[in-house]
C-alpha cells in the first residue's frame, strides 16, 4: 500500500495527460509501473471497477484483459486525483520564506504573513501579470481581475496586501490567461441599520441541490466546474464597536473511484467594522475585508460538511488555509462587489444577498 502511494504521487508529478504516460511506463517496462498496477488490480473493489465503464472506451491499455484494463484506468484516476489535491495543497499553503519570489529582498520587507504588502511590481491592464524591474510574476490568478481594478482604481490610497504566486519571476512576459470577469452586477437592496446587539448573532445557510437540469442555474453551479454546495454566513457584535461577518461557499470534490477520499475547497469573506448599532448600513465602513481559501481534507471536508457558521458554533479547523487579498478602510457595501465576484455560484449568492440585505 505505501509503495503504490508512493508511485501515485511520482505518477501525479507528470505535466501532462496520465493515461498515455503510465501507458508508456508500462510498455518501457517501469517496474514501479507494473507493480501499482498488479496491486491495484488485486485490490480493486468491484466499485472502483464499474466506476472506469466510461474510460474503457479511451483506447488505452488496450494490449490488457478487462480487470486489468479496469485497474490501469483507476491507477490513472487515483493519479490525477492525486495531482489535483496537490495543486491545492500548494495554492492554500501560506509562504514558508524560501520561495523564489523571496529571492528578491523587497518581497521579503513587504510581506505580512500570506500576504504581499502593496505596491510592489506594476500590474499590467487586464491582467494579472505584473512587471517586476525587467522580470514578470503572477498575483493570485484564483482571484477575477476586477480585484485588482476596484484597488487601484478606487482604493489606491487604502492599505492593502495581494497574494502572489510563489514560484518566481519569469525573464519574459508569461502568457496572459483568459479568467472570469464580473459582466453584469446585481441589483442591490440594502440593510437599514447594524442592528446587532452586544453579544447577539445572526447567520444563514443556503444550499444547491443540483438535481434539476431544467433549473440550470442551480443544476450547473452543483455540477459543474466549481462543484458549489453551499454557503453559509455568521454574523457577530462582541462589543459596542465591533462587528465582524464571516461568510464561506463551500465547494466539495469526490474521489472518482474511492468513497472515502474527498476534498472541499472554502471561499471565505472576513471582514470587521467599528460602526454602533443604529449606523446607516451605507454609510458605514469596514475596518477590514479580507479573503481566503480554506481546503479541507478527507475527514476534515466530511466534518466540516456537516457543520454550519449560521448556528455560532465553531466549525473544522481547514487542512491548509491562505489569504489572498486584504483591504482596510473602505466602504461596507464593498462586500456584495467582492462576494458576487469571489464566490463561483453567482445563484447562491444573490439568493443570500437579496434574502438579507433588504
């Protein structure tokens, strides 16, 4: 069992497609190769095997009987999932020092935590490369580039901090990539007043169910790309002046073959504000809004799938958590551009924003 991990994980470093290399390393005759496949094919649950029907017809592992055809497919499944975790697991680590942005003294003077202290680097429009003296980087392309528009554009005077991919700076311009854009805002209706009082909560939970093609938003923001589930929101006064909100979507990503290996990725919104109660929602400000992806693993994402923030009990500990963006002193209304942008079930979300905020 521990040497076919250990084999997935060298399988799950391949760049490119898994099936046609593994493919390839059993035909060289790897005998790390052959040896994860007869395990997997000794230990294959007659699950697994009926899981891979719709990969038999891919046409590879063709010179294999059906079992172990069926096991070759799920060593590539394992693998790519695998692959996929890790990618996650990389994207949610916060900065240990010794990434190669960090080669570079000035990333090292600005940064705080997850997080890169702005300015630094010069952005290019549209996009979310920027240009470093002669060199090129990545800020965080998990985040729509309206982020980075509404800071420059209307919050150039405020404190704040954006993740930047750690893997270095390029010698030449990388390639621009194509990412969501915010085309049509929602129509908003607003809270009267923060009327919460010391020590009072309130919170909130909505859920896709995802089993209805003919309700398309709902059915698409399940099963598609981004796997929405839910969100939840909690929302405290502890003292006289402090507020703070914590709203979080939860997305949740199955093993294709094994029940017991999942994955939830958690978008949360924090933010806090000082404004008493009675203040005119619109008028009041946020001492900070900040975001973070949270990935939970395994019994974690059970645990945590289980749980809600609306209820004012604490929830799961994430597996691996990092900020990507932080703002201080803006206005309270910047939630609902940052959470229609941030959060990927644009139905969820406007079926939280427009229950509530009315």
């Amino acid at each position: 069992m521990n040497e076919y991990i250990v084999f997935l994980k060298r399988l799950a470093r391949h760049q490119w497609e898994i099936a046609p290399h593994l493919e390839r390393m059993l035909q060289n005759g790897d005998a790390d190769a052959r040896e994860a496949l007869h395990y997997k094919s000794e230990n294959m649950s007659d699950v697994e095997a009926e899981r891979v029907n719709a990969f038999l017809s891919f046409g590879h592992f063709r010179e294999y009987d059906d079992r172990t055809k069926r096991a070759a497919y799920c060593v590539v499944l394992d693998a790519e999932y695998e692959k996929e975790l890790h990618e996650q697991i990389k994207a949610c680590s916060p900065y240990e020092g010794d990434e190669p942005i960090f080669k570079n003294k000035e990333f090292v003077e600005h940064r705080e935590g997850d997080l890169i202290r702005r300015p630094i680097g010069q952005r290019l429009p549209q996009s979310n490369i920027f240009k470093y003296g002669n060199q090129w980087g990545y800020y965080d392309r998990r985040i729509p580039l309206e982020f980075y528009d509404w800071l420059e554009k209307c919050f150039a005077d405020k404190a704040s901090r954006v993740r930047v991919e750690p893997n270095g700076l390029y010698d030449r311009k990388p390639q621009d990539l194509v990412l969501e854009f915010l085309v049509v805002p929602p129509k908003w209706k607003w809270w009267k007043s923060l009327g919460y009082f010391i020590g009072d909560f309130t919170g909130s939970e909505y859920h896709l169910l995802g089993n209805d093609p003919n309700n398309l938003p709902d059915y698409m923001d399940y099963n598609g790309r981004y796997q929405v589930r839910k969100l939840q929101t909690i929302a405290t006064r502890r003292e006289k002046r402090y507020l703070s909100m914590m709203v979080e979507e939860l997305s949740e990503f199955n093993h294709p073959t094994d029940p017991n290996k999942k994955y939830v990725i958690g978008r949360m919104i924090h933010l806090d504000s000082d404004a008493i109660i009675g203040t005119s929602f619109k008028d009041a400000t946020l001492k900070h809004i900040d975001l973070a992806f949270n990935l939970y693993i395994d019994n974690d994402a059970v645990t945590r799938m289980g749980q809600t923030l609306a209820d004012g009990s604490q929830v799961q500990d994430a597996t691996f958590r990092t900020h990507v963006l932080r703002v201080e002193d803006v206005p309270f209304e910047t939630l609902f551009k940052f959470a229609i942008s941030f959060f990927k079930s644009k139905h969820l979300t406007n079926e939280w924003l427009t229950t509530e905020f009315k």
